[in-house]
C-alpha cells in the first residue's frame, strides 16, 4: 500500500507513470550501485566493530581482558593467533548490522503508520530479547532435565 | 502535514510539472479489418503497418480473429526497436489468445463469461478500471517492489560480504563468526519492518500529494528530494549515520562498565 501520491493525482498527471516505464526505481545501474553500497557499508560496519573492540587492547599486545572492563580484550589473544572471545565480537557486528539495517529501514520510510512503527519495534524486541535470553542460558544436563544457566559470554555483546 | 505545511511556501517556485500536454499530438487515425490483416500479418508489408499505427493516435482492427489479435499483439511486441511492454484487455473467450500474448493481460468479467478472467493477470469488473489499475496501483506497486528487492538484496549482501571480512582477517581459517542460531535468525530479525514498509508507506502525505504531484524531474521539496530522488541519505547519510552509531554503541559498551551495569 505504498503511495508516493494519490490515485487522483497519478490519474491527473500521467506522465508520472514515466517511472515504471523508464524503469527508474529497478535496473541494473540501480542494483549494481546498490550491491556496492552494501560492500562498502559491511566493511565499514566490521573494521569499525573490530577496532572498537580491539581498542587499546592492542597497545599492550592484545592481553585479554573479560568484555566489558574498562579496558577490552583483543578478538586474537597476544601473538598466539588463539582466539579470544569470538562469538562476542562476532554478537557486537551482528547487534551493529541489524541495528543498521534497522535504520536503513526506518529511512526508505516516506511516512510512518502505527503498524510501521509497531513492526519496527517489535523487530528491535525481537533481535534483543532473543540475544539476551538466548546468551543467558545454556542447557547442562540430558534431555529434559537440562538445568538452563547464564554461561554465553555473548550475553554481554549487545 | 507540519513538515509539509512549512515546505510548501518555500519549495513551491522550484516545482516543475510535466504534463501529458507536453507530447505532440497525432491527428491521425487508423481502421483495419480483419481480410486486410490476413493479407498483411506475416509478410513484409507488416513492418509498413506498423511504421504506419506509430504515426497514428489509435489504431482500431475490427472484424478480426482471436488469432489475428494475438498477432497484432505479437507484432507490436517484437517489432518495435524499443521493445515495449504491451498489454491487452478483453472480456470474451476470443480475446484469450491476445491476452496472453501479452506481457501484460487484463481480463473484464462480464457477460461474456470469465475465459478472459481466467487467463489474464490481472481482473477488473469494468473498463474504466483499467486507468487507476496502470496510472496509480501500477505506479505505487512497481515503486514498492523496487524498494523491497533492492533492501533484501542489501542486507544480504552486507551479512555475507562481512563474513568475507572476518574470513580474510582469519587467515580462511573457515572460522565461525556468528553464533549459528543468532546467523540464522537475521531474516527473521529483519524479515517484518521491510515487508510492512513495502504495505504501508507514503511518500508524502495527503496534502502534499494533492497540492504538489511531481515527477521525476521535479523537485517539490528539500528534504524529499534529498532522501527519495537523489538518494542523498541512502549513498552518504545512511552509511555516515550507520558509522556513527555503531561507533558510539561500540565504544561504549566496550570501553565502559555500561553492559554490567544493564546486568
């Protein structure tokens, strides 16, 4: 039900029909320029996460520190090429590229209905109440006896 | 409606329309019947018919075969240079063939059965249905269908080409980045927001669109111009304010004692 303008004012004016015929809004200029963008926007997102996470971390060799201390850990630990805390760094991307997805969402919006605006919400609900409950408990035990426990480090990603 | 109220003094003098005035009209017109049609469909002096019905404002076959619509339809749609898209509208059983010779087939239900219906893409219960069907669902559709394949296409692309990142950074090690339920989810995460915007959004509000209807050309407002037309926000603002935002959340919540505290 996107309308850019009213149905009298397209049957008034009909050369804005132009846009479909000149396949402005879909071709292949279009899509090229939009899959570059995206590249772009993806390293951006990554080496911007990498790096705050990284942070002065890497002044002292990269020593490990837990996530969320004032000073953060380095995804490599040391020179040693282990990693440290993969799944966290790898939750603060993901928590980045869907909170920006969000917003390129919330752009091409030209006007915002109640159901946009409760989409959009609930999505952001999603995404954080999944991480959250997800990261915090992990089953130990068989079966349905598991007990559910607070052990995901990646609880503390978002 | 403020947004638009306080645009619509200062943007108004920029405003250029173009009207369907602004093609020349043909004068010309022309009738042929179907014994002329089969003396001219499928051979050379079908190319002369058709030179012929572009200089003319409205073409009208009368008296003429289901087959001989579908190739006056076929005719049109391989012969002109420019390809274009056609489209047929009929509501008997005899129109079939041409409707779905057409790329585009609308079918009438009426008195004449539902054959048309049946085999037409689109149905509509009377022919002045067909001008708001083309002019205005037509238009809003295709605007929205472009909106929808290019984001899920970008947020694809930008899950898959950061997985290329992190791979280079990991020596191809096939190291997992994401946890795999979390990986998994991204389209569910993402899924709603783009499908409601492709159902709900406007460009501009009532107001705006019966006061200033634009085209491509026109630049009727600041801000719409910038975000809709010339895709300001989506090539620079939307990446700088992506960049900026995770840089802060980043930051923070890494350089600080925030997430424990939320805890």
């Amino acid at each position: 039900m996107v309308k850019d303008v009213l149905a009298d004012t397209a049957l008034q004016f009909q050369t804005l029909y132009s846009v479909g015929l000149n396949k402005t809004d879909l071709n292949v200029r279009v899509m090229a320029q939009s899959f570059l963008q995206a590249c772009g926007d993806a390293a951006i997102l990554y080496y911007l996460t990498l790096g705050c996470f990284n942070g002065p971390g890497m002044a002292n060799g990269g020593a490990s520190s837990s996530p969320g201390a004032s000073s953060p850990g380095s995804v490599w630990e040391g020179d040693t090429g282990e990693g440290y805390g993969i799944w966290v760094f790898g939750t603060a991307v993901y928590t980045n590229m869907v909170t920006a997805m969000l917003m390129k969402v919330a752009l091409l919006h030209n006007s915002w209905s109640t159901y946009a605006f409760g989409v959009m919400a609930f999505s952001v609900a999603l995404y954080w109440g999944f991480v959250m409950l997800y990261g915090s408990f992990e089953p130990v035990g068989d079966g349905f006896a598991a007990t559910w426990l607070a052990s995901y480090e990646f609880y503390y990603a978002p | 409606m403020l947004f638009d109220l306080f645009l619509l003094p200062y943007f108004f003098p920029v405003f250029t329309l173009h009207d369907a005035s602004d093609a020349p009209p043909l004068a010309n017109g022309l009738v042929v019947d179907g014994p002329s049609l089969s003396l001219i469909l499928g051979t050379s002096h079908e190319k002369l018919l058709l030179e012929l019905a572009c200089s003319c404002a409205a073409v009208v076959a009368c008296r003429v075969s289901p087959a001989q619509k579908q190739l006056i339809v076929k005719m049109v749609k391989e012969g002109l240079p420019n390809k274009p898209i056609t489209l047929s509208i009929g509501d008997g059983a005899n129109d079939v063939p041409m409707i779905q010779e057409a790329q585009i087939g609308v079918g009438i239900s009426g008195k004449e059965g539902r054959q048309a219906v049946n085999s037409s893409d689109f149905a509509i219960a009377q022919f002045r249905f067909l001008e708001p069907l083309l002019l205005v669902h037509g238009r809003w559709n295709y605007r929205r269908i472009a909106k929808v394949v290019l984001y899920s296409f970008y947020k694809n692309i930008v899950l898959t080409i950061v997985l290329l990142w992190w791979t280079m950074d990991c020596g191809y090690s096939g190291q997992s980045l994401y946890e795999s339920y979390i990986y998994a989810a991204y389209n569910f995460f993402l899924g709603l927001p783009i499908l409601f915007l492709g159902i709900f959004d406007q460009v501009c509000s009532h107001f705006l669109s019966l006061n200033l209807p634009y085209s491509l050309s026109c630049t009727y407002s600041f801000f719409l111009s910038l975000s809709v037309e010339h895709k300001f926000f989506d090539s620079i603002g939307a990446p700088s304010s992506f960049t900026l935002l995770s840089y802060i959340l980043t930051f923070l919540f890494f350089f600080s004692n925030v997430c424990f505290i939320l805890c």
